[in-house]
C-alpha cells in the first residue's frame, strides 16, 4: 500500500483560525478519534483494538499514564488515545520504493506528521558511511555492525543509550543491563526532558520521586490543584476522574497561563449527557498565572496558612503530624513569613484577593491533591517550585491520608517504569549491587549522560554511538540546531522505531533504523505469546498484551532487538543467557523480581487479573526514606523570571492532535487553529503593545546571555487570552528557541516554559514558503 501524498509545505497563510472551544470532548472527541481509526485501519480491526485498550487482558495505551480505574468501561480511552492506535496499528507500510525514491538528505525539509504519516516501518535499514540513502539489511548483519562498533570504543563512556517512556519494562531492564555490562551509566530518556524536576525534588523532600496518591483518591479529595497542565488534551481520562470528584463535592482550582477547555467543561462521551446537556464546569476557579509564578503563589499560599495558624493557634496547621514526621518547619516558617506581598504579585500577575480565595479554599479543605505537569517542571526554579507544592501539602498533613497527596501527572505511558527497572543514569548502589550479584559483573558507578549532557558530549565528540530505544530525541530535545549539528558527529546512530521521525532523518557517519513491534501487536516466540508490563502514574504495575498480528514477519520486538544486540556485542560474557531472555520474557521477569525494588515475585503478580502495585512509603505507611528519615520542609529562595520591556515570555506546548513529538494532524481544534502549526499566540493587549496585529506574519527571536539570537520566521501571530507577558507556540516546532544551557536547577531539564523572545514583522510577506529556522 502506497503512502498517500501528503502536502508538506504549509505556511502561515494556510492556518485558519476560529475561537478556542469552551468544553473538551463530547461528540466531537468520538467522531475525531474513531473517524481516522475506521478510515484507516477499517471497521473490524478497530473493533478488536478499541474495545481492549486499557482493558484487563489486552494492552496498555500508548499515549499517556494515566491510571485505569478499578472498573472498565466498554471505551477505556480517550480521543487521543484512539488516535494513538490508528497512528501505530495502520495497515500502511514503508516499502522498499520509499528509499529508493528519496535520500536521506531529501527528508530534511519535511515535517514530523509528514514523516509519521509515511507508515510503519518493516525491515532494518542501513546507511553506510559515506552514502546518503537507507538500504535494507538483514538483522544479524545489523548487530552486528552495533557490536563492532561498541566493541571498538576506546572506552565504554563513549556510546549512549538513550530511552523512550513507550518501551515496556521488559525492554528497559534488558536496555540498561546492555549499558551497564558494556560498562556505561549513560542512560539518558525522555524524563531528563519533561518530570526530571519532580523526581528530583520529591525524592529529596519525601524519599521517593513518584504519585503519593491512588486514582481512588480523587474521588475522595476536597479540593483538586491543577497546576501547569492541559488534561483535556495531554490526559484526557483524567476529566473523568475530575467530574466524579466534583460530583463527590470536590472543588477544583486550575492554575496556568492559557485557559484550557478541558478544565472549562467537560462533556463525558461515556454518558448521554456527554451528548445533550451541557458541559459540567470542571475548574471552579482559574488562576491565569504568569509564566514562572508558581513558586511565588506556592509560598504565598504557604504564607496565609502560617499567618491563619497564627491567629488560632492548633486550629490549621497538623502539628502532630509535622512533629512526628517532618523536620525543617522552624527555618521555613520564619523564612516564608518575611515574603514580600508585591514580589508575590508581580511575579504571579495575580490579585492579593485570589491569592486569599485559594488560601481560603486549602485551608478548609481536609483532603488536598496537587496535581502538576510540565508546565511547572520546565522553568529553572522547577525543583524549588515542586519543593513549595510539597511543602504546602505537607503543613496540613495532606501526605499519607486517603483523598490526599502530590500528584504529578507523567506524559509518557511507561516513562515511569522505565526508571523503576534502572533507566537513569545516577541509579543507587543498592540498585547497582543487586544487578551485579544477579549477573555476576560489577556495573560501572560514575554517573553517566542526562539528555542535555549527551548532547554536549556528541558535540565535543566524545559519544561515538548514540543508540535510542523508541523516541525521537531531536524532535524533543532543545536547542535543535545544535542538537542535529551534534549528533552528525557521532560515528553510528541507532534507533529502534515504529516509523518514521527527525532522529532518522539526522544521523552519524553511519546509521541503523530497526523496526520494532508496537504495543498492539502479538509478540510470538519460541516460549508462545509474550505479554510486556507497564507502571503507570500511580505506581500500579499491569500487563500488556498484543492483539493483532505484526505488520510484517521482519519486525521484531524492543525486548528481542535489545537482547539481541546484546548477544552479539558479548557473546556468553559473564555467562548472562541473552537469547533465553528473547525465548521467554519469564526469564526476564524472574531476573527482575530479584533486582528492582518491590518487583519480588514479579512473574506472579504479573499475572494477577489487575496486576500489583508497588510500594509507596509517603503513601502507605507515612514512611519517608530521605536522608533524615523525615519528610523535609525546605525553605526555597524565590527568583521571579526576569522579562525586559518590549519581551515575551514564551512557553512551548503540545497541540490537541499530538502525542510528544508525533502529529495526528495539524489542527488544534480546542485552541481554534486549523491547518498549520507556524503560530505563536499573544495576549491581543500585548500584540497592540508591541505595535503587531492579529493575524500578522512575524518572526520569534530567543534571547539569551550573550549569545547569538535564535531565531524562527514566517510565524503566524494569534491574538489570545494567555497571560499578559507571555506567549506560547508549539512543541517541537519552537525548541529551536530554547537555548540547550537553559535549564533547571539540580534536574536540568530544559527551561522551555521560560524563553525570553522578542516579535518582529516577518522579513518575508506572509504565505512565501514555509517558516524558516535561522
């Protein structure tokens, strides 16, 4: 089946605008989901797919990691979620035509939907060095180009093993023992890009760097924060669980920049009045903060629960349970009581009376949770800030009680497992010791490469391969001019795909494209049927099993390329029985039950109809293994984001019609932009201020210390309600503009929710080809 043709080259004068929606989902969600699914994969295979996504024996959604409740509904998924596996399970192939057809050098120009639209990949591809096409080639001669290339390193640390949060726990346990037995703790993954901060920061403050929360708890809560996050679009099942915790009288307060419509309204496509009635109104209150004002608001909060605890002693603060399991409140009242109300408001935009309204709202509640995504760990006082949320959580014992907790809501659908099977590239000793005993080697103990550190590396030339398990790092990755610059520098890059995307296109002096299985495909071996396991956002660990047939006999498994990787790179060293670990992922899971934390009796608990979940020490018994052995109050010192007059502060964002760096379309229906992704939106009051006008071709300057401007033209500027000062475009389209030093303190993830930017008329007319990255 041929790729149908895709136009490619769309510009400013091709987007249509219309007013942002009031409401998510609805009609409009099931016809966008299931229309795509039905023309493209036809009716009886989207049958089979749909009515077993997120269900118990079928597999796990791809498109986030979002918890499944305990009871199922019939559609157990979400728009994009639907649209996730029409994107994976498409009929449509990448025949051997395609490379004839095209070099290498003539995809550069083209978009990732265009690349992703192409279909799946189906056999491994080879670009010799020198050469400028793809050639097919056979899987053990692709091994074995990656084991004479690792072997020949002159030192373990110059390959990377980079990990997508889509690969199952089977794949990433075998991924890191491949790099930690060639002698290497670089394993940087996607979570150095988006909740690096979130793990940094609570494992400092209460001992473990995940949800403290169950997904019964929302039901159970009082009041629901949501901070920096768009569930309508990026976690579409959440609303779900928003609604029933208002129907159980839970008051929701949304806190972010742009108003979003799935904290506006929600019409559940699960009930009829999904179809008839009106929305339910999802948010009671909108706090429309400024970019980077969160830590602010957070200790202002923090502040009025002092000053209240003040006023009636023993009436607002949880002083046994601060007393009994906390330290550090002493120096954090006296430092949060000294804030300055005026920095408060000029770093939130907010008024002294709806600071007041969500101090009020906390401090009547019994039962609080937090939520947050990337719009809170994406700013260079990130750590700070999810510090303040544990902090404020913390003086009324909301940590360890039901309906009650932080939860910071993942993207990726296993990015979580991932680092619980070893993903990281500072794991502990404890970690290192136990895979070292089960395998019998002494795994390296230096840390290794994060995302930003590799890219760096590649630059200096110091990483001679770069190996990405799933994922599309230069599409993710900030900085991108100097990203794909660095990673031509490597002599081999690997990726192993589903289909196309930017990191195929930008290569090494050599390169290997190898086609994996998707979670929607069986997975046969010699043992029989495979299944993989996943972790969601709320620790709960579950299987995942294929339903469909591969899309071609080439194609192979993550678990089955990575073990077989591995074979050929070491042979029977250390006596490790790689190809018994391909035969029957138990072996996997058996090794696994004996190394990670939690996971003893893995292939057991695997089975279980509703799988396990692994253990949570703030959650399940109070118990915080921090270095103190008590959850820390810490005291943060506020540093506002600092805006020049006649400057932006820009954040970058997803679209509705994507999943990190892949594009359904190129509409955002709920933000009112239709064919075409060039836009920047700006407060209209702002575009007056600059002397722009709505609708006006411009193009975005990133400013940073002393170094050159960083620049995207032919954008489209779009007149909206964001917050006064700020402005947003999309992901990926706008990490040109995010400078690659630019990150958080102690996680350093990229700062890419606080570019500084300046507007100018276009220096083209609108509509003369597509912008441009200078």
């Amino acid at each position: 089946m041929s790729p149908k043709p895709l136009r490619d080259d769309f510009s400013d004068a091709d987007i249509e605008v219309t007013k942002p929606k009031t409401y998510a989902a609805g009609i409009g969600g099931v016809f966008h989901s299931m229309e795509p699914a039905i023309t493209q994969m036809g009716l009886a295979r989207t049958a089979k797919l749909m009515t077993k996504i997120n269900h118990k024996g079928g597999f796990d959604c791809m498109s986030c990691a979002w918890p499944d409740p305990d009871h199922r509904k019939i559609a157990e998924f979400c728009e994009n979620g639907g649209k996730a596996v029409t994107w994976e399970a498409t009929p449509l192939k990448v025949e051997r035509s395609f490379w004839q057809e095209h070099t290498i050098s003539s995809l550069e120009d083209k978009t990732e939907y265009w690349l992703g639209m192409q279909g799946r990949l189906i056999e491994p591809l080879h670009k010799a060095k020198g050469s400028d096409r793809y050639e097919p080639i056979g899987w053990d001669r692709a091994y074995q180009i990656i084991a004479d290339h690792l072997n020949a390193l002159d030192h373990p640390d110059e390959a990377a093993f980079y990990t997508s949060g889509r690969a199952s726990n089977e794949a990433a346990f075998l991924y890191q023992l491949l790099a930690r037995v060639l002698g290497t703790n670089n394993l940087p993954d996607c979570s150095n890009m988006c909740h690096e901060s979130t793990g940094t920061a609570m494992s400092y403050s209460v001992g473990i760097g995940k949800s403290t929360i169950a997904y019964n708890d929302f039901a159970k809560s009082d009041l629901i924060i949501v901070m920096g996050q768009n569930p309508g679009t990026n976690h579409p099942r959440m609303l779900t669980a928003l609604q029933e915790a208002k129907e159980n009288g839970a008051r929701i307060v949304a806190v972010n920049p742009l108003p979003e419509a799935g904290l506006i309204g929600y019409k559940d496509p699960q009930r009829v009045r999904g179809y008839l009635g009106k929305p339910t109104e999802i948010a009671d209150d909108f706090l429309q903060i400024r970019l980077g004002g969160d830590m602010a608001l957070l200790q202002a909060v923090s502040k009025r629960v002092l000053e209240a605890e003040q006023r009636a002693p023993g009436t607002v603060l949880d002083r046994a349970f601060i007393d009994e399991h906390c330290d550090g409140f002493d120096s954090f009242e006296a430092h949060i009581l000294q804030l300055d109300e005026r920095e408060v408001e000029q770093a939130t935009a907010l008024s002294r009376a709806e600071i007041d309204a969500l101090a009020d709202a906390y401090i009547a509640a019994d039962r609080v949770i937090i939520c947050w995504a990337m719009g809170i760990t994406q700013h260079r006082k990130s750590v700070d800030t999810i510090k303040e949320i544990i902090n404020l959580l913390l003086l009324r014992g909301n940590i360890g009680k039901p309906g009650a907790g932080a939860s910071p809501i993942r993207g990726h659908s296993n990015v979580q497992g991932d680092r619980t099977m070893g993903v990281w590239e500072q794991m502990p000793d404890s970690f290192l010791d136990a895979l070292g005993e089960e395998f019998g080697f002494e795994p390296p103990r230096s840390h290794g490469l994060d995302a930003v550190h590799g890219i760096r590396a590649l630059d200096r030339g110091e990483v001679k391969v770069w190996m990405g398990l799933g994922g599309n790092l230069l599409g993710a990755i900030s900085d991108t001019n100097l990203a794909e610059s660095a990673m031509r520098k490597t002599k081999l890059s690997v990726q192993l795909s589903t289909k196309l995307n930017r990191s195929h296109v930008i290569t090494g002096e050599e390169a290997l494209i190898l086609p994996v299985l998707g979670r929607t495909e069986v997975d046969m071996q010699a043992a029989g049927p495979q299944y993989v396991t996943v972790e969601d956002s709320v620790c709960a660990v579950h299987a995942s099993h294929g339903q469909i047939e591969p899309i071609a006999s080439t194609v192979r498994s993550e678990t089955a390329v990575v073990a077989g990787i591995a074979h050929a790179t070491f042979g029977d060293r250390h006596g490790i029985d790689w190809l018994a670990m391909i035969d029957d992922y138990d072996v996997i899971r058996d090794h696994i039950s004996r190394v990670v934390p939690g996971c003893e009796d893995y292939n057991a608990k695997t089975r279980q109809r509703d799988g396990f979940v692994l253990p949570n020490g703030p959650r399940d018994e109070r118990r915080f293994d921090t270095e103190t052995g008590k959850a820390r109050i810490t005291t943060n010192e506020l540093e506002p984001v600092h805006c020049p007059p006649g400057r932006l502060i820009l954040q970058t964002m997803r679209s509705h019609d994507q999943f990190n760096t892949t594009i359904y379309s190129l509409n955002d229906r709920y933000r009112g932009i239709k064919k075409g992704r060039y836009v920047v939106f700006v407060h209209p009051d702002d575009l007056a201020d600059l002397g722009l006008e709505d609708g006006q071709s411009v193009d975005i300057f990133s400013e940073w210390k002393d170094e050159p401007d960083r620049v995207l033209r032919g954008f489209r500027a779009v007149a909206y309600p964001t917050a006064r000062g700020c402005a947003a475009a999309y992901f990926p389209e706008a990490n040109v503009l995010v400078p690659l030093d630019s990150t958080a303190l102690e996680s350093n993830t990229p700062a890419s929710k606080a570019v500084i930017v300046r507007l100018e008329p276009a220096s083209v007319p609108a509509g003369v080809g597509r912008p441009v990255v200078v």
